[in-house]
C-alpha cells in the first residue's frame, strides 16, 4: 500500500540513519496505559474549579448583573464580572492581524454588551465544578436582546444591524488582488463555469476540550500555568500583555495535549480571568471546557461563500480564473482569526497567468473563526478542483487529462502562482499519474460506461493541489503584520548518562515531536533515537520558538536541530581528540561513542566525554567546560507539498445512498522523517475532510441567532464505520529551499494533508456518478447527498432583535374599567393564567418572580422568571417584561416582553397581546419554527385561562 | 457539566457505595448526582480514562462494567454500587504493554492518545464478547469510540489483529 517511488534525485547530504525509519513513538508507552497527564489530569486536591456563564443570546446588552445570592453559596471564592476584568487587563492580542483593520478589542468578559452566543460574561471560581455551576445559576443577569445577523451575506446588506462601531459597516476588510488580464482570458475562453460554493463552518473539535490551571502565590509571585495548547511560547507573551505581568514571571507548559489542528492556537478569554482568579485568591485555579462549551467558545472554522468562475480553451488549458468570497469571521478576531491562504493558494498546481482573487471578511455574531487544518487552503482547491471538472466536462474532455495539461513541470520550478505564492519545486505530474495508475483509472471508467443504465452507478473523482507548508521566513512574516517569527529552535544538551536532553518550546498533541525530534538529533549526532529525551512545551528552560502550525514544525525544527547536533558532535569530537590522542579528523562518533577510525576498540563513550566536559576537569585550556548548544533555524522559504487525490464512488440513483469503494492519494511531502507517522497524518487530514464533506456543519437558526447542532449528539464527526480504507502512496521529491542548513528537503509534512482534498475527490466522484444520470435522478442525487447545499440565503437578521413576535386578541364580557382594575391590582391571578405556571411572589415594587414549567418538544424545563411591570397607562395599557432561566430541565435562558392593550367592544372589552419571547440556550437551539409554535400555543391556552379567571373575579366581586 | 463536589463542605446529602475498582474493594461516600467518571478520576485518581463530551457519544470514558463496555459519564457513581469496574490502568499493570497496546503503538493507532483508553476498553470487551469476525462489524463495534487524529484506519488494524480479524485486502 505504501510505497516510494524513487530515490531523491537532487545531490543532497547524506541521510541520517535514523531519517526515513518507522521508529515507534516514544509517546505511546505512557498514552497507551492512561498514564498520559492532559490538564486535568493533575492533582486538583488543592484546586478552585472555574465555571464561565456565557451569553445565551447572538447579540445582547448587559443590563445587570446581580450575583450577591451566587456569592452567598458556601464553597464560591470569587465571581468576575466584565467592567472590573476589563479595568484591569488588556484585551486579547492578535497573531496573525488582518492587515489595514481596527483593533476590535476582544476583552476577557463582555462589557456591556455580548457579540455571540457563548460569549464569557461572569466567571465563578469554587471549591468544586459542581458548586461553581451551582452559583452560576444563581448569578441573575439581566439581558436585553439586540438585534443580531447571523449569515455573512446578509450582513453586508446596508440594513443590517451593525456589530462594530469602529467598523464603518461589518465588512471588516477587503482584500482584492487581480494578477494578468482575467475579463480578456475568461472572454477569450471556449468554455466559461461558474458557479456559487458555500464551504460550511466546522469546528476542529480535537477529543480533549481547552483546558488551562493557573497557580499564583504571593510572595514566590510566578504565575505557574498549565494549558492545553500549541504555542506555549506565545501564550506566555499574550498572557503577559493581557495581565501586564513581564514575561519572565509567568512559566507556561503544555503538557499532553489531546489535540489541536489549529483550533489551541493562541489565548482565549478564559485563560485571562482563570489567571486573574489565581492571582486574586493566590492559589490554584483550574477550567476544563465541557462540551457544550467548546461548541460555542471555542474557535470555528472554513464557513465562506465562493463565487468564482474558470475559463478553458478546447484544448484543456486554462486560460483564466476568479474567486470572490466571502469569510464569516464571527464577532471577533480571534488570535489567528479568518484563514489566510484561500487567495494564495487558489490556482493550485497549475499555469495559470490571469487570475483574480477578491476576499472580503465580514462580522457577524457568531463564534470567532481560528486556525484549522490548512488555513484557507482547502477550501479553495475545493472551489478551484469541481470548476476544473465541470470546464472539462463541458468541452467534453478527459478531467486527468486535462490535469495532465495544466499541472506545473519541473523546468519551470521555481513559480511564482497567481496569487502571489513561489513554489519551490515539484513534480506535481508524478504524483497525479501515480494516484490515475494506483486507481486503475481506464479499467474503471470503462466499468463505469458498462454500468450506464444500471440502479447503482460508478463516479470516478479526481483532485490534485499544492500545499503551502511553513513560512517563507520570519522577514516575511513581519512585513505582513504577524506577531511570531517563522524559525524554530532546540537547546541540545549532552548529559552524564551518555544521552541528550533535548528542550523545544513545541508541545505536543499528537504530531510525535518528541518521536521525530529525537530520531533526527540521534541521526545527526551519532546515537540511538532512544538515548534522546525530548523536554517539549514547557517555557522553562526552552528558547524562544513559534510552535507547531502550519506543518511547519519539523521543517524549521528540523533545521535548528542539524545545526545545533552539529555543534555538539564538533565539540564532543574535539574533546575526545585530546582524550584519544588522535586528530578530529581521523574520529567517528558512532552508536554513542567516539571511536578512532581503523582502531575501533580506541574509543569514548559519550557519557564519559559529557562528564569531562561538565565536569571540566581535564579540559584544554582554550575549551569551554560544558556540552550544549542552542540553534535556531528560520527557513529560507516555504516548501510546498502537493498530490493528487482519486475516489471511486458508487451511488444508487434511487436514494442516493453512495458508498466509497476506494480511496487513493499519491503526494509528495519532500524527506520523510518517519513515513509512519507522515502516512497517520494524512489519515487524520482525510478523515476529517471527509468529515466536512458529509457530515459536519455548524447550523444556525437565521431568527432566533441560535447555534442548532452545538453538542456532540448533533454534530456528527466521522465514525470508524463510516470511513473506507485511505491507501497512500509517496511520490516524494526532497525540496531544495531548505538546503543549506537542513539536508533532508523536507517539505510539510502533511499536518494539511487534508481535508478538502478528500472532499473534493469525494464530491467530484459524487457529481461524475449523479451526472451520468439523467436530469431528473441527477438532481435527485446532489440534493440527497449535499448536506451544506442552503436555499437562497435569507436577510438572516430580525430588525426587532427577538426571536418569536406574536400578538393574540381575544374578547371578555367585562368592562374596560373592570379588566383594567383586574391587571392592575390582581397581577399575581393574572401571573398564574400562564400555562404551565407554579408559583408566584410579588417582591414589591411592581416586581415579581415567578415559577413556569414548559415543555417544547422533547425537552422540558422548569423557568425561573423575574417579571416586571414596566408601564402603566391606566384603563388602556400596561407593559411587562420578564427574564429568567431554566432551573430545572433542559438549560435555556428566556426573556419576554408583553404590552396588554384594552379597548371597549360593546358592553365588553377587547384584549390585544403582543408579546415578543426570546428563548437561549439549549431550548433556544430547538430554532425558531418549533418556538414560535409553542409560543402560540402558550399564548392561545394563556387568553382562554385568562377569560376565565377574570369571569370567576367579576363575579366574585 | 457537575463534577465531583466536596461533599463535607457542602453538607450535601451523600450515599455510600462499595464497588470494586481493579481488583481493589472500595468504600466510599458519594454525591448522588456525581458521574462515575469523575468519581473514578477525581474521586479515586485514576485519571487514564478521559473525558470528552458527557453525552455518551465520543467514548473517551469507556470502561468495564462487570465486563462489559460502558460509556462512565452516562453512569452516575452509586449506580456503581455492587459492581466490579475496569479501567485503563488495570490492563497492563507491569513493565509489559498488553498484546493491545503493543498491537495499537505497532500500527500507530495513536496520535494525541486521548481516545486511546476508551478504545483499549471497548476492544478488551469485543474480544471478551466474541463479536467482531470481520472489519466491518469491528468498525461498526468501535464506532462508539470517536477518535480525531488518525482516522481510524491504524486504529482498525491494530485491533483486527489484536481479534485475530481480517482486514478487507485494500
């Protein structure tokens, strides 16, 4: 299934024995028995557990927060609220800043008013989780709706409610870039596709939530952090911002982390106020995000609106292309915000010359996007690969052969693409004819046209790309407004033991640096893999790195960890010269000890040069004691993986149903470090493409603002049952622009393997299966199978900013004076007329609070409602609102407002309800057309008891 | 979600529950509304079996009841009561890595290792049970169990050899 399929053609160093090994992870031993130590795995004998009250709304102004019944809750420590959070910390920086916009300050806890469902508002640290959740509850927050846009689209219409007031609208920022002569391409083209693509919005959702414990004494004034994160070195820097602590008195370490793809990049909110909590109460203070949580507060990712267009001349070459989109950025730029390489990576591996790309990033209120695999990148391949197809098809030509036609060749390496990236080098043919042999790709379209007519038809689809892995060096990075450089470092140590202590502020959460990292310092050293102990992820004691993103981990680490074992290996070299009586030259450091060339049994172990070299006994007089270097390595350029991709599909035209018969990539990562690891990469890449392309979505109700699908049950991930077998094939080519100080050509890895490029083949191979059909059963197919395919969009915002508006009329035999004497002195009868209503307690005032159990759909919940009556105009009017949560039942958190309007109708009075309920949280998810008809229900059952309770008080009376 | 409460300082109303937790009998006072999963983790530190969406879906907190593969935050720990409970930490208590796990670090079954635990449980009980015989009732049987990072694919191999199962020829 895996194979090579040939040596590295370039001249380049020699490989070290230990690259290019399936070595097993050293990781494994202790994850494998459960003795890994994730967050919250730590002793918390001695630890305040944080809970974080989020807003249940899309869009809210924070009217009151009153938490002195939360406060009396034996076991609460502390509860932090927005005004004083914000007064004494600065807001969340940005890494990766949108180049030309605002600051849009992102503070630990909203002030004032909350952008987005899940928004942190309140924190409560205690004794346990149980008891901070339980105070939670009893924090009474007072909500007004705003009004809220949840669909990027709509958001740009000049209507719609405005986020940001140092925005001039919610365009947060337009970015067009026009390369060539594309209306004159596209014109000149024999065929022209377009066509509207609405890439979903994901989440990561690595297995371990965010996690994070802060301790903080006074007196020893350290703030000791651990966090569940994939740059500790920067979080230390963000965190040191925000709290205006100096870096030095912050130690952070990551220890396992349950893994990231993107999505633990950078500080979020809770990590500021779980730190100002340590700091507060000058102890331990731990948060472990729950499910519910993650959904809403932790970064999402992808959702974008292309349109884009592809022109193709009869002969198959592609004469120009155009993508302009849309990026739902959600309420707020998150550290690494809105994906960065959709524009740059849009023409892939092919000449193209006359290209537009025009993004335009918009705020709505929904969750932040972040970082998630491939950063733009497979979402544009998508777009990109299905108008290739659809070109083809139209001028009836072979999809691979026109691929064949257009795909880069390696004369004309280096490329600077139309978006501005430079390929380094390349065969991108190699890997694109492995992937058409290694499917069988005649054989199975003849299997295909033999099985036109029949119920259960073949698609064959077909996908290749480029992938930008690493950063074309730290220069680079400045000159476009990022906050971290592109390079890597190691501090390698020689100890007494004869092995090496190895320290790198990378953390690891899956990707076995502690694996890949010891492999290459064993080969460039001279000793064993096992000899090597990886320290990863702790700011003590590592320098200054940039992390693991952007596959780029191993490339630049690799770099720092050849120049650095360099070092070593001249130096133990030079020591053991003077101890062996032979010059460097003739010496050969060799399975953990120095020996003299052609006198083997003339040897040192390294342990014992390390001891003479810390101990510096015996030293020359011009060395210096001590056996350790420290390199950084930034990389020259960025190397740039590519493949192909090749699905076979079958689908019954009747229901759709399809089934992938076999999955086929053929890439090129450059060197491989350790081809194991390389190939459960592109699994995971695959699998979670596949994921995107069939099963994930975050939904939103476009009325009520509400997240639909925010807990596991809803989304669905892929399961072992629902993936085939991915089979892999290696067409590496080592990259050239890493050559002087790294030899292996390494190439990212794959950590973007990808994705898209499984959806694409997926879809490509859906729509060639469904097209062979006829129109009818086509149509049929795409709709059963597309899952992120919308209707028109909706203006998806409400003006009045509540989610189910009703009004009721209803007539009683009563006068006008008589029902207004009724609302007015018999407010508690009127209160208990709400169906489902329990209780009722006038706390004066014209203040009450009241008890009503509901049942909405399959959930039920039991409210607890603070009701009030706001005005009064004697004998025609009265308002009220009302707002509350869910005490009992499904969580949900509710707000109404109800104005009662009496006039005379005859001997009796007409009643008009107009009422306006606004639903969060859990029961808020169930979306607006099952609200709003519950909302009737309550109503109409609400006017009927009502009638009657006023009948028996006239008569009463 | 709740997690486990010091019940002293909250005076709230406790059960007892005696349970066997690998091997050893255990007697304990226990919040009625405590998971089973955080009594295990927080309660009795075995911190191996993990935590990922308390919903029953993702798996993370599999462990044996009574031999039996159950998901231990849809538990609640006095449902425990009289009941022998298997965790992770139990499989290979010694220098040596159980035929499972050699067979999951041999097939690099593994990335981040948060599922790990949970799918070392549900495969133990499998091969109890008897009732995976080829790969796609294995996959169907671990389909309990999410896991992020791999795909699932070495993850399949590595218990389809571990059960003795044949993999379909790719």
């Amino acid at each position: 299934m895996t194979e090579t399929l040939h040596e590295p053609q370039t001249e380049s160093p020699p490989v070290g024995p230990w690259i290019g090994e399936r070595v097993p992870r050293f990781e494994d031993e202790r994850l494998l028995r459960g003795r890994g130590q994730f967050v919250d795995d730590f002793d918390d004998s001695r630890v305040l557990h944080v809970a974080v009250g989020r807003c249940p709304y899309p869009h809210a102004s924070i009217l009151d927060i009153d938490m002195s019944e939360a406060l009396a809750v034996a076991g609460v420590e502390q509860i932090l609220a927005g005004r004083e959070v914000a007064a004494r910390t600065q807001p969340l920086s940005v890494l990766r800043p949108l180049p030309d916009v605002p600051r849009l300050p992102f503070r630990a806890l909203a002030v004032d008013r909350a952008l987005y469902e899940g928004h942190p508002v309140v924190s409560v640290a205690a004794t346990s989780r149980a008891i901070a959740e339980d105070a939670l509850e009893l924090v009474d927050i007072e909500y007004e709706p705003l009004p809220h846009v949840v669909d990027a689209e709509a958001a740009l219409e000049p209507t719609a409610p405005q986020i940001w007031d140092e925005l001039d609208s919610n365009l947060v920022v337009h970015n067009p870039r026009i390369e060539g002569d594309v209306d004159g391409a596209l014109s000149r083209a024999d065929a022209r596709v377009a066509d509207r693509f609405a890439i979903g919005r994901v989440s990561a959702l690595p297995m371990e939530g965010r996690a994070i414990q802060a301790g903080y004494s006074p007196g020893i004034s350290t703030l000791d952090v651990m966090v569940s994160t994939q740059i500790p070195h920067m979080f230390r820097l963000q965190l040191a911002e925000a709290l205006e602590f100096r870096e030095a008195d912050i130690r952070l370490r990551a220890p396992d982390v349950g893994g990231g793809f993107g999505l633990k990049l950078g500080m979020y909110p809770e990590d500021v106020v779980v730190c100002l909590h340590a700091i507060d109460l000058g102890c331990t203070v731990r948060w472990i995000e729950d499910r519910m949580e993650h959904f809403r507060a932790s970064t999402h990712a992808r959702e974008a609106v292309h349109r884009a267009e592809l022109g193709m001349n009869r002969d198959g070459t592609i004469q120009g292309m155009r993508d302009r989109y849309i990026i739902d950025m959600g309420a707020y730029n998150s550290p690494f915000g809105p994906p960065m390489l959709s524009s740059l990576m849009f023409p892939g591996p092919y000449r193209v010359r006359d290209c537009e790309v025009d993004r335009r990033v918009v705020a709505t209120n929904k969750t932040p996007v972040g970082a998630y695999r491939g950063y733009g990148q497979p979402e544009s391949n998508f777009v990109r690969e299905i108008l290739v197809d659809r070109a083809a098809r139209s001028l009836e030509l072979d999809p691979v052969e026109v691929r064949r036609r257009n795909v880069l060749r390696p004369h004309e390496m280096p490329w600077t693409n139309a978006g501005g990236a430079v390929y380094d080098s390349g065969d991108y043919l190699r890997p694109l004819e492995k992937a058409i042999e290694a499917i069988d790709y005649e054989r199975v379209r003849a299997e295909q046209r033999q099985r036109d007519g029949d119920s259960r038809r073949l698609g064959i689809g077909v996908a290749s790309f480029v992938e930008m892995t690493g950063y074309p060096g730290s220069r680079f990075l400045g000159k476009h407004g990022a906050a971290y450089g592109a390079h890597e470092s190691v501090t390698l140590r020689a100890n007494r033991s004869g092995g090496i202590d190895l320290y790198t502020g990378v953390a690891t959460f899956g990707q076995a640096t502690e694996t890949t990292f010891a492999q290459i310092t064993a080969s460039v050293v001279g000793i064993s893999p096992d000899a090597v102990a990886v320290h990863a992820g702790d700011t003590l004691g590592t320098p200054y790195n940039v992390g693991s993103f952007a596959s780029r981990t191993t490339i630049a680490g690799a770099g720092a960890i050849l120049a650095a074992g360099n070092d070593l290996r001249a130096k133990v070299l030079r020591i053991a010269s003077g101890f062996l009586d032979a010059p460097v030259d003739a010496l050969d450091l060799l399975d953990g000890s120095v020996v003299v060339l052609g006198a083997p049994q003339r040897r040192m172990a390294l342990a014992d040069i390390a001891a003479e070299a810390i101990s510096g006994h015996h030293l020359s007089a011009n060395e210096d004691p001590g056996l350790e270097s420290t390199r950084y390595f930034d990389p020259p350029a960025s190397a740039f993986g590519n493949g192909t991709a090749a699905a076979i599909v079958e689908v019954d035209v009747a229901t759709g149903i399809f089934e992938v018969l076999r999955f086929v990539i053929a890439h090129d990562c450059g060197q491989q470090v350790n081809p194991a690891l390389v190939e459960g990469q592109l699994h995971g890449g695959l699998a979670q493409g596949f994921g995107a392309a069939f099963f994930e979505g975050l939904q939103y109700d476009q009325d009520t603002g509400q997240m639909l699908n925010g807990t596991m049950v809803d989304y669905l991930v892929p399961t072992a049952a629902d993936l085939p077998s991915f089979e892999i094939h290696h067409a590496d080519v080592p990259s050239p622009v890493t050559p002087l100080r790294n030899p292996w050509g390494r190439r990212g890895r794959n950590d973007s393997a990808r994705c898209r490029r499984c959806q694409r083949a997926l879809r490509c191979a859906r729509t060639v299966a469904s097209r062979d059909q006829s129109t009818t059963a086509h149509s049929g197919v795409v709709v059963a199978c597309d899952r992120r395919s919308r209707a028109t969009p909706t203006l998806g915002f409400r003006q009045g900013g509540s989610d189910v508006k009703f009004e009721e009329v209803f007539e009683v035999s009563a006068a006008r004076e008589k029902v207004w004497e009724f609302f007015d002195l018999e407010a508690e009868r009127v209160g208990m007329c709400i169906p489902g209503a329990e209780e009722i307690h006038s706390l004066g005032d014209d203040k009450y609070r009241l008890k009503v159990a509901q049942k909405v759909g399959s959930m039920g919940a039991t409210f607890d409602l603070r009701a009030r009556i706001r005005d009064r105009q004697p004998t025609e009017m009265m308002s009220l609102s009302a707002t509350g949560r869910s005490i009992k039942g499904a969580r949900g958190d509710v707000r109404a407002t109800a104005v009662v309007s009496l006039e005379d109708k005859g001997d009796g009075t007409t009643i008009r309800l107009d009422a306006d309920v606004a639903l969060g949280g859990m029961i808020g998810s169930l979306g607006h057309k099952v609200i709003a008809q519950k909302a009737e229900e309550i109503t109409r059952d609400f006017a009927v008891a009502l009638g009657e309770s006023m009948t028996s008080w006239t008569a009463a009376s | 979600m709740p997690r486990v409460t010091d019940a002293g300082a909250q005076m709230t109303p406790t059960v007892g529950i005696r349970c066997v937790v690998n091997g050893k009998t255990i007697e304990d006072s226990v919040e009625p509304r405590t998971s089973l999963v955080d009594y295990l983790r927080h309660g009795v530190g075995l911190t191996g079996t993990h935590v990922g969406c308390e919903q029953g879906v993702c798996g993370m907190c599999t462990v044996l009841v009574d031999g039996v593969a159950a998901k231990s935050c849809l538990m609640l720990a006095p449902q425990a009561d009289g009941h022998e409970i298997r965790t992770i930490e139990s499989v290979a208590p010694g220098e040596e890595l159980h035929p499972l796990q050699e067979a999951l670090r041999d097939h690099h079954g593994l990335q981040c290792g948060y599922c790990t635990p949970g799918f070392v449980m549900t495969a133990l009980a499998l091969k109890d049970s008897g009732a995976a015989c080829d790969e796609a009732t294995l996959r169907a049987e671990l389909s309990g169990n999410l896991c992020r990072c791999t795909g699932y694919q070495n993850i399949v191999t590595a218990v389809a050899e571990f059960l003795g199962v044949e993999e379909h020829p790719a």
